[in-house]
C-alpha cells in the first residue's frame, strides 16, 4: 500500500498525501505525474540540442572514435551513480526541491516539517543549521537553474530561425526575439497545467526518440551495407593529453544534465517510493543507449573529421541520408529543445516553490494558483531570471560557473547521504543504494570541481567564490536574525490578488 509504505519514510512521518487526506479541498500540488511521465522528464530534459548539433566536443577531446564511445559510456554510468544516490534520498526524505530538500533534512534537525504545508516561513532561526541549503538555492536559483534554462531556449531560437537565414547567422535580436517568447509560451503552459506541461514532456521526449532512432537505424544500415570505415579506426589518434579528455568527459557530462529533474518534483510523483527508482533506472540507462547509437550513426556516414568542423551534425546527416525529407531533422531539433526547455522550466519552478516555503526566499513563491494548483509565482520568478540573462546573449561565463557550482552542490548532497548513514542508520529507506556508489560520486564530484581550477585557472572561478560567500551575508540578517521588511507583506499581498494564489493547505 502506498500510503503506508509513505508513513514509514522518516520519523516525522512527512507526507503531502497525509494533508490531503486531513484536508481534501486544501490548495497544494497533487500527485498527477506517472511513472511514463517521470522517465519522460528525465530524458526530455537530458536530451536537449547537443546529441543533434555539436557532439565534436566530445571527439576533438579524445582524438579517436573507441575513446569517444568509451567516454559516453562513462558519462552515463557515473550519472547513472549520482541518480541512485538521489534516488535513496529521494524516497527517504519524499519532499520537492531535490537537493533543497535533502539538505535541509540533513543538517537542519529542528525543522517542524509539516508546518511548511501551512505556509509557515521559520524566520529568525539563530542558526546555521540551514547554510548548506540556503547556499544551494542562492546559486541555484540566481544562476544555475535560469542558466540552464536560458541555454536550452537560446538553442531553441537559433534552431527555429536558422531555416530562415540559409546562407548566414541570424541576427541576434530575432534569435533573442524568438527565445524570449518561446520562454514565455512555456512558461504559460507550466503556469496553466501540470498535466498539460508533462503532455508535452511525454509528446517532444517521444519525438526526440524517434529523431535518435532515425539516426541510429539509418547508421545501423550503412554498417551493414560496408560503410565501416570509419567505426573501424578503432582507437587511432587517441588523444594522449589527459587534460583534453578531461574537457572531453566535462562536455560529455553537459549532455547529461537535467538527470536529477525528477527529484525536484517528488511531491507530484504517484508512488514516489517505487516510481522514482524505477524512473531513473530505465529514463538514464535508455539516455545513454540513444547517445551512444546516435554517435554510431553519425560515424556511419560521417568521418570524424566531418563531425568537428559541422555546426549541426544532424542536419548534415540529414542532407545525406533523408535526401527532400531532410527537413526532418531541424524540425526535431526544435521540438527536442522546446520539450528539454520545457522540463528545465518544470522543475526549476519546485525548487522556487520549496525555497519559498522554507522561508529561504519571499514566502509568495511558495503559493499555488488556486483553481489550477500550479506553482505560478516559482514559474514567472525563473522566467524573469532567465530572461534578463538572455539580453547579453553570451553565456559563457555562466556556463563555467554552471558546471563548477552543479557538481560542487552535487558532491555536498552526497555526502549528505553518507552523513545520514551514519546520523540516522535506523531510518527507513523504500531504496538504499550500494554503499560503494555514493563514495565514488563524491570522489567525481571532488574532481570535477578541482580539475578544471588548476587546468584552467580563470575569473569565472573567483566569481563563483564570492557570489557564494555573498549568499552567506544574505543568509545573516534575513534568516539568521529574521529581519523582515514590512512592504514585503504588502507585495505578497498584491501578487495574491494578481495572480490568484494563496499559501499551500489553504
């Protein structure tokens, strides 16, 4: 039974189904998301534009195609690794917000944590139990989450125009254009339903699908007819410099993020106990597959050398093999950012929802719109972050602090996992993974923040250092101390009556 499998998930007995039951009217998210759905939003979100357009990162770092399919594989194991350690986490403590969660469960003991169903912000804690997860969603929030939205988008809007301009780079203000209202037609839909936000997750994830397939049969094909030639080089020209194929493994482990988005929406996940597990196990492994096939089909057709100087590996397979169909493929293209767009924004809008809950942000993001139980201020709050970060147009600095302060909040939320096997053996655990496996995570995690510093030592890093330390001043007087500014209530006030909200439980 679920329910009672869900009572036994932590002394506090934590439990959104338990409010319901208490109160069946009460505004608060509900449990629409299945199992298809959940393995939807993780590869949705994981197979975004870079498998279709730029997949030479990988091949420029390791110099031959057997490394380049070696370095895939490995990337999907340890991603694999990092979602089973999420995994126990998240059964455990079946909270939204993913590492918000998990780190407030761990080193913040004195949380009443069926008061946050109530709307409660814990102001003035005089402590600084909550640091780790007030740090997380500082830098998730401001950087890491609009960042990757902004990404996705901006790939969207080059992709969608580009057919436009067939001789030349589009101009950046229609890119921009196209982006910004590809955000905001997400962004609605995220707003107006869950159900209609995870049909399109499951529509644009079985389309992107289909695309890996297209490609990976029609290699498939062309291995059979004799086209070998290049498959068979084998491991000649492996790159012997090991900071190459560390940049290489970096590129590698971009396409997979996005492997922990289902974790930011346990609360909407049925049966969360069975489905999360069992999402990431089949939504990761089946990722890595579909890259892996997709990469021998490019190598099929396409010499390595062909693959590195292409700007859209997929359309130029396309144009070789789909003959006047090769419209195809741009058209995917599309659709595969639209729906990893989609899903980012998805589950970006839980952790703006679970920060404003806690009382980490303003408590408004963490209310609902009350005829339609979506988290609407957490949605337009990553909206409007991501916007601004758009106007620029170059991201590069933000996706090296992306990646550097992503694995750094990854390896924190692991050993987490490793603190509560110590602090708290005894508690029940719907999945445990192998002890093993966490360690080596934490050891990646440790690496992947370390080797990139002393690789390539750049300002980006000492940016990432004080933008953090800069949450730690924020976190002083406001959660520390609980200095509330009153006009805050009358915001709160006005954005209840604009958008229709109120506090969850209400």
């Amino acid at each position: 039974n679920p329910d009672e499998a869900l009572e036994k998930l932590s002394p506090q007995k934590l439990d959104k189904t338990s409010l319901e039951e208490d109160n069946p009217g009460a505004v608060g998210l509900k449990r629409d998301v299945g199992l298809f759905s959940g393995i939807a939003l993780i590869i949705g979100t994981m197979i975004g534009s870079g498998i279709f357009i730029s997949p030479k990162g990988m091949i420029e770092g390791c110099g031959s195609v057997g490394l380049t399919l070696i370095l895939w594989c490995l990337c999907g194991l340890l991603t694999t690794m990092g979602a089973l350690v999420y995994a126990e986490l998240g059964t455990m403590v079946p909270e939204s917000g993913g590492e918000h969660a998990y780190l407030m469960y761990t080193f913040n003991k004195n949380r009443d944590r069926r008061n946050i169903y109530k709307g409660s912000s814990c102001r003035g804690s005089r402590s600084f139990s909550r640091v780790p997860a007030f740090l997380y969603d500082w830098v998730a929030l401001f950087i890491i989450r609009p960042t990757m939205f902004a990404i996705m988008a901006m790939a969207l809007g080059t992709y969608a125009v580009k057919p436009f301009y067939p001789d030349c780079d589009p101009p950046a203000i229609v890119v921009k254009l196209v982006t910004a209202v590809a955000m905001c037609i997400i962004a609605f839909i995220n707003s107006y339903s869950v159900k209609a936000a995870t049909m399109v997750q499951n529509v644009t994830t079985f389309t992107k699908l289909i695309a890996l397939a297209i490609i990976s049969i029609g290699g498939i094909v062309m291995l059979f007819k004799g086209n070998t030639e290049h498959v068979s080089e084998g491991f000649q020209d492996t790159n012997n410099d090991p900071q190459k194929v560390a940049i290489a493994f970096y590129n590698g482990l971009w396409a997979f993020d996005g492997w922990n988005s289902l974790n930011f929406i346990t609360e909407e996940l049925k049966n969360p106990t069975q489905n999360l597990p069992r999402a990431i196990m089949i939504g990761i492994p089946l990722t890595t597959v579909c890259y892996v096939l997709a990469n021998i089909g490019y190598l099929a057709v396409m010499s390595k050398e062909e693959i590195m100087i292409s700007h859209a590996v997929a359309v130029t397979w396309g144009d070789r093999m789909l003959g006047v169909m090769s419209w195809l493929i741009p058209c995917f293209v599309v659709a595969s950012t639209f729906g990893s767009s989609n899903g980012c924004l998805f589950s970006s809008g839980r952790l703006s929802f679970s920060a404003g809950r806690d009382g980490h942000f303003p408590k408004f993001l963490s209310f609902l719109q009350i005829d339609r139980n979506t988290p609407m201020p957490a949605v337009l709050f990553t909206l409007s972050l991501s916007l601004c970060l758009i106007i620029p147009g170059d991201l590069s600095t933000l996706i090296d602090f992306f990646s550097f302060a992503s694995w750094l909040f990854y390896g924190i939320t692991t050993a987490a996992l490793l603190v509560l096997r110590v602090t708290e053996p005894n508690t029940h655990r719907p999945y445990k993974v192998p002890l093993f496996i966490p360690i080596v995570v934490l050891l990646a995690s440790i690496y992947l923040v370390i080797a990139p510093i002393l690789q390539n030592p750049g300002v980006q890093f000492v940016y990432a250092v004080i933008f953090i330390s800069c949450g730690f001043v924020v976190y002083v007087p406001f959660i520390y101390m609980g200095i509330h500014f009153k006009f805050m209530d009358t915001v709160t006030i006005i954005i209840q009556k604009l958008l229709r909200v109120a506090p969850t439980g209400s």
